[in-house]
C-alpha cells in the first residue's frame, strides 16, 4: 500500500482546555510524528492552551501559530471564526472570550435539566469529568457522557437525537456576534477564518451574505480542507475561495484518537489555484 501524500499543515485542532482528549503536549507529538511541520492549536473560546501548545511543539521542531475558534451567533446559527496568528495577551480578546465562557454553566445546567426531561439524570454531574475546563464545558461532553451511559452508540447520534441544534436537549445560546469576533481577532493581529462552511445550513443567499460581510468586516480566510468536509465539498469549498478571493486555511479539527474522521496532520494535498493562509509562517 502506498501512503498518500499529505499536507504537512494543520491550522486546526482542540485540546482538553477545550472538548479535546489530548493535552497540547500530546498533540504536540502526535502532530510531528504524523509529519506536520506547521500547527495550530484552536480551543473554543479559550486560549489558555497555547503557552505549552507552543513551548512543546518548539522543542519538537515545528513551527507554532497561535489560534483560537470563537463561537458566533450568525442568521440564528452557530458559526465558528477562527482566528490565526493572535496574540495571546491581546486584552480585547482575552476580555472577549472571557465574558463567553461565563455563559457556558449556566446552559450547561439547563441542557441537564432538558436531558432529565428526557429521562437521563444528572447529566450535568456526568460530563463535568469529561470537561478538563470546567469553564469550557461544551455539548461534546455531554455527548461523551451519552455515550459512556450507553444511551447514545457515538458522538454523531448523541448530536442527532439531543444536542444538535433545534433537537430537544439543545439550548439556544446567544454567542459573539460576527463583527465582534472578528474585530478581537484582528485587534490581536491575527487572521479571520471561517472555519468548515460546509456544516452549516444556509441557502445560497444565506452563504454569499456571510461571505461578503465576513471579508467587510475585514476576514480574510475560510477553511477549504477539514475534517468536516467531505471530498465533494473540498473541491465545492475551494471554488468558493477562488470567486471571492479567499486566503484557503486547512486544519483537521481533531478532538481526539477515535473521534472525527481525520487525524491530527491526516489531511490532503490542497487543490491547485488557491493562496494558503500559512504562507508567511511556513
Ligand atoms: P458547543 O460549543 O458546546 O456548542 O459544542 C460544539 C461542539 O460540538 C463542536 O465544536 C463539535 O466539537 C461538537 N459537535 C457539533 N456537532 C457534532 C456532531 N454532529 N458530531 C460530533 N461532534 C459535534
Ligand atoms: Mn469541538
Ligand atoms: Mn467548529
Ligand atoms: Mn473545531
């Protein structure tokens, strides 16, 4: 069996300071080891990650960029900006997603109750453990905790049946806005980046509207090759960069071994004809 060639970039991943299952130093190693020469980690709404992400990724030998995936409320969905080359001790965006983060208990706890409803109790009590953050608990966690109970057979069903949006279990959650996430990334240096456009639900007219008030508000990047992709939609994706003139970013999104289709540093080449976002990194 012949390898496959493999891009040695991933712009994208979660460690425990977030809903991942490794912490940065694992996905330090596991990133060199699988070839990545240039990584970035990217917590949701957290960054408290990147210090050991950096130092270990340095003695490896890789190249480090420091990044962050925030959530936003878009058009009455969720959608994640991630930002790039950031600057950690940015006080607008540390002050930023520190006001995010306070929210999360609170759905949290009503997520609990929506799923004692549903007959599963203390469902809260249960995922805390998952949730090497506690500030950071996320709905992964309560999937995990679907899981381990036996409820739920992976992760994907655990999002269809209950906590995906508008499924009972599911809590509406008022994120940062589009302009406001883009506005820390960019007051902190970094690069704007609409990660996996594919997973949300918009029509046409949904999509070229974010697109065009995203690259307003001054974004620059979308996410062509993920783990949330399939390949029909890398091909759809890089399209999309090429007419609206997109920097191309590409990141695994990782959560851990077991989880998610791709491997940290799993992804493949790029498509020919788009300007990666990473070039002045590399
Ligand atoms: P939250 O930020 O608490 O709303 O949780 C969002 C996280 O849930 C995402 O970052 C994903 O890691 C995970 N997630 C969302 N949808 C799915 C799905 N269908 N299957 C597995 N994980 C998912
Ligand atoms: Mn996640
Ligand atoms: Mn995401
Ligand atoms: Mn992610």
């Amino acid at each position: 069996m012949h390898a496959q060639a493999r891009l040695p970039v991933d712009l994208h991943c979660h460690s425990v300071f977030s809903d991942g299952l490794l912490t940065p130093a694992e996905l330090a190693e596991r990133a060199h080891a699988n070839g990545v020469r240039l990584w970035s980690l990217t917590d949701h709404d957290e960054i408290a990650g990147l210090k050991p992400a950096r130092e270990h990724a340095r003695a490896l030998g890789m190249r480090f960029v420091d990044g962050v995936e925030i959530s936003v409320t878009w058009a009455g969905q969720t959608v994640h900006i991630v930002g790039l080359g950031i600057d950690p001790d940015n006080e607008t965006l540390r002050d930023g997603l520190s006001d995010m983060r306070a929210g999360r208990q609170t759905r949290a706890r009503a997520m609990s109750e929506r799923l004692a409803a549903l007959g599963f109790e203390n469902a809260y009590e249960g995922a805390l453990p998952f949730a090497g953050n506690p500030e950071l608990i996320s709905r992964t966690h309560f999937a995990r905790f679907l899981v381990q109970q036996g409820h739920c057979a992976d992760l994907g069903e655990a999002f269809r049946r209950y906590l995906g949006e508008g499924k009972p279990a599911f809590v509406p959650t008022r994120w940062a806005s589009l302009a406001q996430a883009v506005d820390w990334i960019l007051q902190a240096g970094g690069k704007a980046v609409i990660a996996h456009p594919g997973r949300y639900e918009f029509d046409d007219t949904r999509y070229h509207a974010l697109y065009t008030q995203f690259l307003e508000l001054g974004g620059v990047g979308i996410e062509v090759l993920t783990g949330s992709h399939s390949p029909r939609e890398y091909g759809l994706y890089a399209q999309v960069a090429r007419s609206y003139g997109f920097q191309v970013s590409c990141g695994s999104d990782f959560h851990g071994p077991g989880e998610g289709l791709i491997d940290l540093g799993g992804l493949p080449p790029l498509p020919s004809g788009l300007t990666p976002i990473w070039q002045e990194w590399l």
